[in-house]
C-alpha cells in the first residue's frame, strides 16, 4: 500500500442537474429534478427539501411544491462526463472510470511535473470549472475506498486532502453510510446494533459482523473500517456481468406485473450483450420485497445465451422459485436480472432435433437459431430507426416508461 495519498476520486456534484443548470442558466440557484414520474437527479437546491434521485415525481412535489422538472438532456451528459474524465487524463495515464460522472487518477508517478496531489487536485478542480462550467469534487488519499470517501464529505464543489496520519483519526468520526458498500439496509441493521459511525464498525468483533451481514461483506466492512483496502486502479476494466434491474414502487407479486418488467429487462440486457458479441452462461434474477429484503436466484447454462426470449424465460422461472419459497410475500418493490460468465460470441455447437422440453431455450436447436435471428432482425431495425421502433411486446415497453432507457445507459459499464 502506498505511504503518500496519491489517489484522487474525482466526483461531478449533482451532474445531470448541474448540466441542466449549465444549459439553461435560468435554472440556477432553483430546485429542479429530472425526471418526471420518477426524480433521475435532483439539484443541491431540490435535495434541501428531502428530494433525491429514484423518489416519485408526486412525493417529490409533496416535499417540494416549486420544484422544476426538466426532460434530460443525455448527449450532453455524455459528452460533458467525457471532457470531465479527459481534464483527469491530461495528468496521468492511471485513470479508472466507475461512471459517467466519477473517477479515480492515481498520480504518484507525475508528481515531479505537475506538484503534489493536493496542486494537482486543485488544478483539476479549476480546469473543469473554467472550461465546462461544472462543479467538481475531489478527495485525495492513500487507498481508493477512503479517496471516495473524501470527495463526498468534500461536497458540494470542495477538496478533502487525507493526510496518511490522520487516516483513521478522519474516517472514524464518520456516519458509516458513507462507506462504499454500505446501503440503507445495511445501515438499518448496523443501527440495530448499536453502529452508526464508522469508528464503532472498527471496534465491532468480527465474528458479529459476519453473523449480521454474513462472512464476505462483514470482512469487508470491517477491513475497509480500519482503511485496509489494497485493490490497485484497473485502467482497462471490462464489465464481468451485465444487468438491469427495474425499481417498482410497491406492487403485487403477480404474473402480470413481473412478466412484463422481466422482458423489458432481459431485452435491455440481452440487446447489449449481442451489441459486444457477447454471451453469458450464468443467469442471477433479484427480487426485493416490500420490506427491502431481497433474494437471489441463479443458474448456470450448458450453453452461453444472448437471445432475449431465452433470457426472459430463464429469468421467469428463478422469480417463481424465489415466489414460491416465500409464499407469505405478497408484494415486490423491484426485480433485477444479471448475466455473468461472460464469453466471446464463438461458434455455435448445433444440436439434433431431440425434441427436448427445453428446446426452445438451447442456442443451438432449430428454435433456439431462429429465436436468435429473430433479435438481429430487431437489433438491425433498432440501429436504423431508433429503439422504440420495434419491441417484445406493448406491455413489456411500457414496463419501465418512468425512467428512460437513455438514462440507465449512462451508467452502464463497457462490456
């Protein structure tokens, strides 16, 4: 592990809103959100009425009855985030993008031309300002997990330098949800037992954390409490997975509503993967209950897939057995679907018409080959004419109108 803090995480502050803000200057200093029956994004002004990303347009109206609504702009989202990481790029070749708006630089090795960290982070800082107009924050630290940390306790528009002699002096006094990792249910079973900061997750007995979070995230945690994390910056990373999950509110776990959400979701994933000519053996569907509980289900196949209707059936059938192991859960607030061990498209192992029940879900039968010409046909219209040209099914696209598709693919990573 390094002995200087060297590791920059730079974060744009309220990006998709601070663009908005940027394009029409009429809307500064006003709480707006994008977004429409679901916030996408919410201003600094906005979030000081309680309103945040993923919350309900109406709720949202509720907390904030002069708050603006604006469409979205994503090509310029996309470009912005662009120059933003390229500012990043002119002071170092180490640089690993998480999303559209953040990134960690590592610039050990250009100190000698451009100063310390902290110059160098200050520059950045100005360089982006001055040239698109964006606010940026910037947490510099020895080890990314506490870099991250840095730039959020930074915000709005600030620069946090974590000297390596204060590391857990700083980190401890903080609440634990800043903790890369830990969400509002983890929070929430943390304060059961009495952890609220980030200082009392570090005197926790390991053995008790395993027990709360189980062995893999309560090692975790506990490592990261301390600022043990020595994962180094991965410059060139692919996506090992590709998924899509779709947020519901609170609905009935019935066949008319997680049938249709589950096409819309094995179509966005599927569509990407042959986008890369790319396939996955490995299945894994999510389902979130009312109460936040989730559960998981996967398979692993005989055979890569990246046909939608296969992906859709598979993940159908992981829902009902996640269903039908918890019978007393009437209702579900969101779905997920993933697709893992990830291959190159290769040649595909034809199969003898053996009139198999699974047939139709085996790439290589007569109606797996046709199931998957039938994807290219809409693949190949969709290039042409635009997504919302053709579909599986009216139902399925109007599965997830609330957030456009535009959005999500902002924040997903290349495969």
């Amino acid at each position: 592990m390094e002995t200087t803090a060297t590791v920059l995480h730079a974060d744009l502050d309220a990006f998709y809103a601070s663009v908005e803000q940027l394009l029409d200057p009429s809307l500064r200093g006003k709480p707006i959100a994008v977004g429409g029956g679901v916030v996408l994004a919410a201003s600094y002004e906005a979030r000081a009425y309680g309103v945040r990303g993923g919350m309900p347009g109406r709720k949202a109206r509720e907390l904030c009855p002069q708050l603006i609504f604006v469409g979205g702009n994503f090509g310029e989202y996309q470009r912005l985030g662009d120059a933003a990481i390229k500012v990043l790029d002119d002071f170092t070749p180490l640089v690993e993008r998480i999303s559209i708006d953040e990134a960690f630089a590592d610039v050990a090795g250009c100190t000698h031309l451009f100063g310390p960290p902290a110059d160098i982070a200050a520059t950045i800082r100005r360089r982006v300002r001055a040239e698109l107009g964006l606010p940026i924050s910037i947490g510099v630290a020895r080890t990314k997990h506490l870099a991250k940390i840095a730039s959020q306790v930074a915000k709005p528009d600030g620069l946090v330098v974590v000297d390596p002699g204060t590391e857990l002096e700083f980190l401890h006094e903080l609440p634990v949800g800043l903790m890369w990792g830990v969400g509002p249910v983890t929070r929430a079973r943390l304060a059961e037992i009495g952890v609220e900061t980030i200082g009392q997750l570090a005197k926790t007995h390991g053995g008790a954390l395993q027990r709360l979070l189980g062995p893999a995230a309560g090692e975790k945690l506990a490592a990261l409490a301390w600022n043990r994390d020595p994962r180094k910056l991965e410059t060139h990373r692919r996506a090992r997975s590709a998924g899509a999950q779709s947020a519901l509110g609170i609905k009935p776990a019935v066949v008319s509503v997680f049938v249709p959400t589950l096409l819309h979701l094995a179509d966005r994933v599927a569509s990407r993967l042959r986008a890369k000519a790319r396939l996955g053996r490995t299945v894994t569907v999510r389902v979130r209950f009312a109460d936040l509980s989730a559960v998981t289900r996967s398979i692993t196949l005989e055979q890569p897939i990246s046909a939608t209707a296969m992906l859709a059936e598979i993940a159908e059938d992981l829902v009902r057995g996640v269903l039908a192991a918890h019978p007393r859960e009437k209702t579900i607030s969101l779905l997920a679907i993933s697709v893992s061990h990830l291959e190159e498209s290769a040649e595909l192992q034809l199969e003898l018409p053996l009139g198999l029940a699974d047939e139709k879900r085996r790439p290589g039968t007569k109606k797996g080959m046709a199931r998957f010409g039938a994807d290219r046909a809409i693949d190949k219209i969709r290039e042409r004419f635009g997504k919302q040209a053709v579909g599986y099914g009216t139902v399925a696209l109007e599965a997830a109108r609330s957030v456009p598709d535009e959005f999500r693919e902002l924040a997903e990573k290349e495969l």
